[in-house]
C-alpha cells in the first residue's frame, strides 16, 4: 500500500537546495540565486550560525556591526559548504524570525562585492515575497510512495 506524506513548500525547498548543492558543473544565473537562497538561509540559521543568529534575533545592531569577524567567518562556513546542508527546519526558522530590519546590517557587516550584494538582495526580496509571506499550512503537496 502506498505511503501518503505532505510535503511543505520548506520541505520542496530544502529538497530543491540538496539537489543542487549535487550539482558538479557550474551554476546558470536562476540557480545562483538559488544557491544564494540557501546561503541567506545557512547564514541566518541557529543550527549553522548560532552566533550571527543571536545577534539577529536580540536585534543588537551595534554587536552585528562591531562583530564583523564572527559574522564574516560564519558567512564564508555559510557560503562554502553550509547552504549544502540546509534543512526544511532552518528555513521555517528563519521565516519566523523577524530578520527584515536587521538584513541590510548584516549585508553591510559581511564585506562583498556589489555584484554579490546584489544577488543577496534578490534572493532575500524572493524568499520574502515567495516562501515567507505566507503561512505553510494549506500550501502542501500530497506525494505518494510505494512502501
């Protein structure tokens, strides 16, 4: 008999992320912002960047600006190999935490190029409007399984 589960829109999400961070040749322009999602993600997840995730959440801007170290260590562990391991429970921690206000902070404390400034941008303005504006529930895909 097969196995029903619902998947969420974190759980396609998480699933899409893995499948990428699988990919072996280089990135084409809609997967970087992908991959930029993912990174966004990882940086701001307590389970991949505890520190620069206590200083979002208190939303202590003077430690964020003043700890640009810490935040541009964890930034790089981040983009390097972290986003391969986001989560569906790092995403929807991250859409419940209010980060809006602390978001161009952030940007600031990590020190990119404009060129990568401006990817975060996008991908953080597409995981607003398209993954967190809206409540999970109601929005799962019923997928079935041979068990």
């Amino acid at each position: 008999m097969p196995i029903k589960y619902n998947l969420t829109k974190y759980d396609m999400l998480a699933e899409k992320y893995h499948e990428l961070s699988q990919k072996k040749d280089t990135f084409t322009p809609p997967e970087e912002l992908i991959r930029a999602q993912a990174v966004l993600i990882a940086a701001f997840s307590s389970s991949h960047s505890w520190q620069t995730n206590k200083m979002i959440t208190e939303s202590d801007v003077r430690s964020l600006s003043n700890s640009t170290d810490i935040v541009i260590a964890e930034h790089i562990l981040a983009k390097t190999t972290k986003w391969k391991q986001v989560k569906n429970m790092d995403i929807q921690e991250i859409a419940r935490t209010n980060i809006s206000g602390m978001f161009p902070v952030w940007l600031n404390s990590i020190k990119v190029d404009q060129n990568t400034r401006m990817m975060y941008r996008q991908a953080w303005d597409k995981l607003q409007k398209e993954v967190f504006s809206a409540e999970c529930d109601g929005n799962t895909v019923a997928r079935q399984t041979q068990g």
